[in-house]
C-alpha cells in the first residue's frame, strides 16, 4: 500500500482497520525508521481537536520509559495524523496465553510493577490513562512494558479516578495469577486495592507499590535469618551428633508447615484447593453475592471439622492477656453475649478469603463494651472493637488509651497523653455531627493498627483495634 504522506511517511502495512481510523507500519524517510501511523478519517473539528489535545499529552510524556512516544501531529487532506514510535509485541493477554501455567505473583508483579509506576508518574503530571487494561499493555521481545493508550487530562470528581486506576491494577494482577500461591500479605494487600469503602483504600498509587513490594523486603529478612540461622546450627553441628540435630530441624519444620497452613491458602486448581472448595459449597448452609465473587456461610461444626484457621491477620499477643492486662488496669469486666460467624467468600478472580470469628462482648463500663473477635479454630486473637452504647454519654478515650498501650509495645505516649489526644478526637467527631470520621494511631512496628470512628446512623463511638500487618503507618484521607 505504498502511499506516502507529509512528503515523509510512507504507510507499509495495515495493522488495524476500524470505520473512523486506521492504524498502520509506515516508514520515516527521512529517519530511515519504522514508525506507527495512526490516521483519523474526517470526522467532526471537535473530535478532531480533542484526538490532537491527547496526542499533545502524550508528546509531553516522552519523558516516561513505559509511555509510547508521539513522534509527529499533522493534518492533510481533512484527516488527522498522529506518528508514534512502532512497538514489536503483543498484548499482556496474548503474552500470558503462551503460558501453560498460571503465574506466581512475583512473575505477576515484575511485569506490572512498571504499569504501577507509569500510573503514579502521569498523575503528578496531571494526567490519566484514557483505558488501562491487558490489551493496551504490550509486552516486547525483551520483556519490556509499553502502554498502548492516550492520555487524558485528569478532572477530580469526573471520569476515571486513581483508586479505579488502583482497582484496575489489582484485578489484573488477581487475573494473572487467579491467586495462585499468594501470600497472606499479598491476598491482603490486593483486597485492600479493590476495596469498595472509600476510608479502607490506598491513598494513592505510590502506596500500592509500597505495600506489594514489601513482600520482597519481608523474604530478605526472612532469608537473613535463615541465613544466621544456618551459621549457628553448623556450629551446633560441631558440638552435636549431627543426627540429633537434624532430627530436631526436622521436627520444627514440620511444625512451621503446620501452622502455616491457613484455610483457603492453597494455590488455584490444586487438589487441596479443589477439595475446601468442594468441602465448603457441600456444607454451607446459606450463601448469597457480593462484590467480589460469592460468601458461603459455614457452621461451627463444619469449621472444626476443616480444622484449620482462617486466612485473617492475628495478633501476637492472646485474648486472654489482653482481658488480663485491662483488669490489671482496674477495669472490671463481665460478659455479656456470645457469638459465632463463619463465612467464606471464593472471589471473581480466585482468591479465597475465610472468616472464622468467634466474638465475646464485656462490658468494661457503664454503657462502654468490648467486642473481642477470635479465630473460631485456634483462638487466636484477630480484632478489637471497643464502643458505646447509642444512649451513653461514657467517653471512650481512657479505655481506649489502655487498650492501645496494652497492644503497642512501643507506642510513643503513656496512658495519659493518649487519652488526651483521643479526647480530642472524639469532640471533633462529635461537632461534625454524623460524619463518619476514621483517625489513626499506628507507630507500632508489627504490633496494632487503630481506626476511630463516628457514625450518625447508629449513633456510635468506635475504637477498632487490627494487627498492623502492612508493618508501616498508613493515613487513609
């Protein structure tokens, strides 16, 4: 189809074909280069000038590795021509096809990590990805990401958003490796990215990486001990029979790979994976949609007949400690209800998320109770709600400032000081009159994360109590 245009580009091939534009190979003559020429047929000025804006956006992008370079912008004959850089290879979704096995997540994560940073750098330029998905990233030879989709300026409160951009991401990452083998951290960082609840998201996109790259941080330290832990047995093995010892080794990693083993854990299309599936929709006893994929119900003899804890994060420390340090503190406690509740949700991508939670409520005060939410399988404790009732006047932050130094080893204030910065946020809250106000103290280094809350609709002060399991102190606007 050898026709040039500008007295430059020769158009060599058709790529694609469509009623309002054509994309094809052409050379640069003047360069001695392949490049993509796309042509927009007639069509009206507006749209005309709207194509060119983006393709101005994108030019002023050049500077960003993963976006494809405009090259050239020009009109002949009535129709818009926009020259790009000519990219060999084929789409996310193609290159996974070529794949017989799903992908782990650290696969997964190398190839969309550089999607994840291009999103963040285009935001601080004030722009957005016009569509983000498999088919507009393309996957060269050499492994190498490019992005195949225009840019657009970003209007707050119109059109794509960064936590859809951050939802996006996570689905395709989900999608990739359809939850095979992720980790607890990993399954809950992901969740965190598609979560529907404006506060319980990311802030933004910088945070996102930082929390799917702390996995990697995590296995270093993991191998460092390992490491020291090698080194002090070969010195064990100088003093020991070497019998003994490795007797011993063996004995604790069969215990580790015990514990480690948390319902719905299991990698996609396993047996063991097919199995609790098979095993949950035999002995649910209601299920019903949600967001993300289908909740099972469970009842309690179902879970201990499984036997094996759910997938939530924990805290180090016990139930029973907790309720024994808070009566240390003077608090008398009794308790006033009792309940169960199993659910487990298999999600849209394959991911399966257990809650097995067996909640005891104590009245700690006069119209101010204590929620504790334990592993129905193993007792270990999973969360903290301390509230009041909806006619009690009783502050919180006294309580609440006990329970947060009990649970943080190293939180920074004492009892006092923590009760009074609670205080003010509680008559904040209360002066915005409904708003649902979350705050947030968490400089413990893996030990508890507090969320506060204020809520019109049940008239209710909330401490949430939750192990810090991203390690870091997060604020969610």
């Amino acid at each position: 189809m050898e026709k040039m245009v500008k007295e430059r580009y020769t158009m060599l091939q058709i790529l694609t074909n469509t009623d309002e534009e054509t994309v094809c190979l052409a050379e640069d003559c003047l360069l001695n280069q392949n490049v993509t020429l796309t042509v927009y047929r007639g069509g009206n000025a507006s749209s005309k000038t709207k194509l060119r804006e983006h393709a101005v956006i994108q030019a002023a992008c050049s500077d960003i590795p993963q976006i494809i370079k405009i090259l050239d912008i020009f009109e002949e004959e009535q129709d818009l021509y926009i020259v790009s850089e000519y990219v060999q290879g084929s789409s996310l979704r193609q290159y996974l096809r070529q794949y017989p096995e799903l992908l782990s997540f650290e696969q997964a994560w190398k190839l969309l990590r550089p999607v994840t940073e291009a999103a963040g750098v285009v935001r601080k330029k004030g722009q957005v990805f016009h569509t983000l998905d498999m088919d507009s990233v393309l996957v060269r030879e050499d492994g190498s990401i490019k992005l195949n989709t225009s840019l657009i300026p970003e209007c707050p409160g119109e059109g794509r958003g960064q936590s859809d951009e951050i939802h996006t991401l996570c689905a395709m990452l989900y999608e990739m490796t359809a939850g095979n083998g992720l980790s607890l951290h990993q399954q809950e960082a992901l969740n965190r990215g598609m979560e529907a609840e404006r506060h319980r998201q990311y802030s933004g996109i910088s945070e996102l990486v930082r929390a799917l790259d702390q996995e990697k941080g995590i296995a270093g330290k993991n191998r460092k001990r390992l490491f020291a832990g090698i080194a002090a047995g070969f010195l064990l093995i100088l003093t020991l029979a070497a019998v003994f010892v490795g007797n011993a080794v063996l004995s604790s990693q069969s215990r580790e790979s015990e514990v480690l083993e948390l319902a719905g854990n299991y990698d996609r299309g396993s047996p063991r994976y097919r199995e609790f599936v098979s095993f949950v929709k035999e002995h649910a006893v209601s299920e019903e949609e949600s967001e993300d994929g289908i909740v099972y119900t469970l009842n309690e003899e179902s879970v201990r007949k499984w036997n094996r804890p759910c997938n939530q994060f924990r805290f180090e420390m016990s139930a029973d400690t907790v309720l024994k340090e808070l009566e240390n503190c003077g608090y008398e406690l009794t308790k006033i209800d009792e309940t169960e509740e199993n659910t487990v949700e298999l999600q849209t991508y394959g991911a399966i998320l257990t809650r097995f939670r067996r909640t005891e409520t104590y009245r700690v005060m006069e119209g101010v109770a204590l929620a504790v939410v334990t592993d129905s399988v193993n007792k270990d404790l999973l969360m903290l709600r301390l509230y009041r009732g909806d006619d009690s006047q009783e502050p919180l932050h006294g309580a609440g400032a006990d329970l947060l130094c009990i649970l943080l080893e190293d939180w920074y204030l004492g009892p006092e000081e923590t009760a009074e910065m609670m205080a003010e946020d509680e008559k904040t809250a209360l002066k915005l009159n409904g708003q649902s106000m979350p705050g947030q103290y968490a400089y413990g280094v893996q030990e508890c994360r507090m969320d506060f809350y204020w809520g019109e609709a049940d008239r209710v002060i909330r401490y949430l109590f939750h192990p810090n399991h991203d390690f870091e102190y997060y604020y969610w606007p």
